[in-house]
C-alpha cells in the first residue's frame, strides 16, 4: 500500500484527505473494482453522487475493501430536486441506503441552480442533518461566491467544502480566495483538466521531466500545493497509485507561476448560474 494522504481540518474539525477518488462516471461494476483497488494503494477519501448512478458500486467496493468505515471519508451529493430541508434529509436516506452506510462523511448540494431558488432551504436542511449526527460535514458543489454568500447571510453557516471545476486551466482564483476568507476547503472535479490538451502542454511536461514525475502528477501536485483537494478518477491501479504520488516532491515558484498562467487557455468551465441538476 502506499502511503496515506496527509489531512486537512475542516472547519468542524473533520479531517479530509487531501487527494480523493472522483467516480463519475464510472457505472457499478467498474467503480466497485476501482474504490477497492483505490482502498489498496491507500486512498481514504471516495467522492460519488446521486447523479453518477454508481452509489451501489460505491458501497459494494467499500464494503469488499474492508477498510474500517471510520477510515475512509466518503461524499455524496444531491440533485435539485431534494433542495428543500426535509428534502436534503430523503436525499441522505436513499444515498445512505444505496451506499449501505449509516452516515456520510459529507453531503453537497450538487448545483445551486439559482433559477429554481431552493439551495438556502436544502442548506438548511444539511445543518439539520449535521445537528442530528448523520453527515459529518456538510457542503456545496459548484456554487459561485454569490451563491455562497447567501447561503452565509441567510443562515450564519457557510459551507466547510465547496467543490468546483479547477485545474491550471481552470484556476478559479476568485472562488479560491472567497472560500480561504470564509473557511471553506475548495474541492477539484475535473483536476487533470479532463476535455483540454493540459497534460501535453509544454509548461506541464517540462516540469514532469524535471521532477522525473508524470505530467498528470504535476497538475495534481499544483493544486495540493495550493490547499486544493483533487479528486481524480482513474479505474486504472497503476494510475491511481501514480495519482497518489504527490507528496514527496515539491513544484518551484516558477513552476506554480507558469501553470497559474494557463488559466483561460481550456474551453469555458461549466457556469452554475446556466448549468445544474
């Protein structure tokens, strides 16, 4: 096995890994295989979602792993349709039961889908679901700072999570600094920059020669090296190990410079105020 991801405390004081397993959108049978094999090599945070449609895989591999379930930290997240306080309590119930867990390590709304003008009732409804025990940390996925402003001024709690797209063409700086002023961890989907040329770059290639690392390894060392936590999806054992491999090396100030600097050069990102379930 390799070695463990290090931590970072919420501002509960729950310990996230900080380098995950992304599922989407690997079906049942193949996410089964890649969360046991992804337990093996070391991985203790797993990431699905009620829209990925592979929470039963997802459990099933936690379960045929036999990690103790206090050792692994697993996310799920819920569609708009659940965006109301009793709501977000039916949607951890079926998450709970699909996955065969009595409790979530955290719990997000998955968009905030403003035109639908629930995600403050389905916040409250996750403060409920902490209150109560059954998730231990509760956040957003792919809400903007306006959105989590809102969510701070309407109900006092801001999210401990907030997981965006972000990768070094995608750099999020603005939500980025929103979330350290408020305490929110920010969470990468997409953190190899899927749908974009980012791993033949040059700039990432050359650093990749020079740490003698993969260029997949260099973005993610990018973004752990800024309290980002990436969660990549591999279902390949060789990539995931590799994947995990980013705490032993360190990228230069220039490095960081260089990729910072390909923001803007992917396709536009998803916007949450268009885009949602």
């Amino acid at each position: 096995m390799s070695e463990l991801a290090p931590t970072v405390t919420l501002s509960n004081g729950t310990a996230l890994p900080r380098l995950g397993l992304g599922t989407s959108p690997m079906k049942d049978q193949e996410v089964e295989q890649a969360v046991v094999q992804a337990l093996e090599v070391g991985y203790r945070l797993i990431d699905t979602a009620e829209a990925y449609r592979n929470e039963v895989g997802v459990g099933r591999g936690l379960k045929a792993a036999g990690v103790p379930r206090e050792d692994v930290f697993v996310t799920s997240k819920f569609n708009k349709e659940f965006h109301s306080i009793e709501g977000a309590r039916r949607a951890f119930e079926a998450s709970a039961e699909r996955l065969g867990l009595d409790y979530l390590d955290l719990l997000l709304i998955h968009w905030p889908n403003p035109d639908h003008d629930r995600y403050v009732d389905a916040w409250r409804g996750l403060i409920e679901l902490r209150e109560a025990g059954l998730v231990r940390a509760i956040g957003t996925s792919n809400f903007k700072p306006s959105h989590l402003q809102r969510l701070i001024d309407e109900t006092g709690v801001a999210p401990e999570v907030n997981q965006v797209q972000l990768s070094p063409v995608w750099t999020k700086q603005t939500e980025r600094e929103f979330h350290a002023t408020h305490g929110i961890v920010t969470e990468a989907w997409s953190p190899l920059g899927k749908g974009t040329d980012l791993l033949d770059h040059p700039t990432v290639t050359a650093a990749a020669k020079a740490h003698d690392k993969t260029p997949g390894q260099v973005v993610l060392r990018w973004e752990v090296q800024q309290d980002v936590v990436p969660i990549p999806k591999s279902s390949n054992r060789q990539r995931l190990e590799q994947n995990l491999a980013v705490f032993d090396f360190e990228l230069t100030p220039e490095e960081m410079t260089a990729l910072s600097a390909l923001d803007g050069t992917g396709k536009a990102p998803a916007d949450s105020d268009q885009f949602g379930h």
